[in-house]
C-alpha cells in the first residue's frame, strides 16, 4: 500500500465508519492516521464518482454497519465497485467536479474554522428532506446558521450535478430507485469479470497496475459483488481451529452484514466455506439460545444490545 500511495497523484481518504460517506482529496505525501481508508489514485475523476449517489448506494449495501453508523471496508466497498467506461470528455467534466466540490468544501471551513462537514451534510440532508416533502419541518435557527455558513445550497447544486454526470456516465436513467442501482451495479461487475476472465481489464491505474497486475491475468477473476450476502474478501480468511476463535469470528462477520445472513452465505466468507456449513449452523443455533443471535426465516442477525 506504502508503494501504491508514493507513486499515486492523489490520495483520497474516507473514514472506516461515518454518518455521512464523504471522499477528501490530499497530496499522496500525507499519512492517514486512525481508522481510514486510503485510496491511491491517478486521475480525480474518481473523487467524483466515489462522491455520487450511485457509489453511496453501493457502499452503504455492501459495507454493512457498526452499529447505527455505516462502515466503509476499501475490499468490500471499492474494490468490487464497477466504475464506467468513461470517454475522455466524461473524465474531464467529472474531473472537474470532483475538483470544484473539494475546493468549495476547503473554502467553507477556512472561513469558518467552526464549520464541520457533519453539521453541513446534515443540514444538506434536510435540504433534501424539505425537497421531496414541502411539509416536513422547516430548518432550526441552528440549521439556517449552518446553511448560510456552509453555503449549503451551492453544496447541494455542486453533488447534484455530480449524480447527473454519473447517471450519464453509465449511460443509465436518472430516477433509479436504490435497488435498481444496486441491480445495475451487480450485473455490470459479473459482467467485468467475464470480462476479466477473458484478459480485458479497464484499468484505474494502468501505468502503475499493469506491470504489477497485468500477468496471468486470464487466470484471474475480478472481486465479484454479493450484495445480498456478507462481501468475501478477495483474500478469505481462515477457520479458526479453537471454538472461541470461532465465535468471534461468526460474531464478526454478522456485524458487518447490514442484513440477516444465512448460515451457508456466512459459511463462504471463510477458506474452505462450503464444507463449513453445518458447524457455522451448530454455531448460529447456540448463539441464538444465549441470546446474542436471532433468526428470521433461516437467516441470522447479531442482537442489538445498545
């Protein structure tokens, strides 16, 4: 990773768990401390795409939750992420967004060092609450402070235009519901790693990716999404052989699932999945007798005890 980041352009960095799922841009000469995740980039177009409704929707199925607050796991949530196949034009006007959206934020906090991204992302948020329903509550006197700060309106111009420009990238209607994003988005990445199978890779990185990726590349498969199961990394880990090793390890997997999970869909997050299927279920079943785990309809979820 070390490697990556001195020889990307720019970094973007995005807080493992967070109310809102913002993507900042800095020089690849800063070090990320605490829980981020780095993402080591050549061309800012990206930051775009990373910041639009159609990545959120994704990020927020496939990386699950701690808690209320929903988590972003850079093998779950990008690595698996199908971006469009852009034309040079595309990548110039998201390109430019990604930069005008970066800027407008920095300039905001530098002339209000009080001003928080969650304090203007929340009032956004209600912004697009009062949008679609004029008869929701109208903004506090501490929400309008924040507004007229934030230039929130701008704020809200500024990702609007961004969702536009990737609907069209993807060449993909406008009024998509979340699950027929989500739909479009499974299939295009099952549909990358044909692709992929066949030695056609649309590289974010291809100068820095391809002589390090490159070969064998037909014997390779892309990261494929399973949004309605746990994510598998593209490294599964193995069995614990200690049965408290095990239940920690079945604990965590459901905290990560933002949706009850079956017990042979758990199963595959490990090495060796499939022949697991029968003690991951011995291990759900007793979980659910302590009262750590319920279930509903032959899948499993971790009890909230909060």
């Amino acid at each position: 990773m070390r490697q990556a980041c001195e020889r990307a352009k720019k970094l973007i960095f995005t807080p493992e768990t967070a109310k809102h799922r913002l993507f900042h841009l800095f020089e690849n000469n800063v070090i990320a401390e605490g829980s981020i995740c780095v993402i080591a980039v050549d061309d800012i177009w990206v930051h775009a795409i990373l910041e639009s409704a159609i990545h959120r929707t994704w990020s927020l199925r496939a990386g699950g939750r701690l808690g209320p607050t929903p988590r972003y796991n850079k093998t779950r949530c990008f690595d698996p992420f199908p971006f469009p196949d852009l034309t040079e034009k595309q990548k110039t006007h998201l390109r430019e967004l990604g930069e005008r959206l970066d800027a407008f934020r920095k300039e905001r906090q530098a002339e209000h060092p009080d001003l928080t991204m969650t304090g203007m992302y929340n009032v956004l948020e209600r912004l697009r609450e009062l949008e679609a329903n004029p008869d929701a509550p109208p903004l506090t006197d501490k929400e309008r402070v924040i507004h007229e700060k934030g230039l929130v309106s701008v704020l809200k111009q500024i990702h609007d235009e961004i969702d536009a420009a990737t609907f069209d990238a993807y060449g993909w209607p406008r009024d998509l519901t979340d699950e027929e994003i989500l739909e479009r988005l499974v299939a295009l990445n099952k549909a990358r790693a044909e692709e992929e199978k066949r030695g056609l890779v649309r590289w974010l990185r291809p100068d820095y990716q391809i002589p390090r990726f490159g070969k064998g590349l037909a014997k390779e498969e892309q990261v494929e999404a399973t949004l309605d199961a746990p994510a598998i990394a593209a490294k599964a880990p193995q069995w614990p052989a200690a049965l408290p090793d095990q239940i920690r390890a079945v604990r965590a997997v459901l905290a990560q699932a933002e949706r009850p999970v079956a017990a042979q869909d758990l199963a595959r997050a490990f090495k060796g999945g499939r022949k697991r299927g029968e003690r991951v279920t011995e291990l759900l079943e007793s979980l659910s007798l302590l009262g750590q785990v319920r279930e509903d309809g032959g899948k499993y979820f971790l009890v909230d005890r909060g």
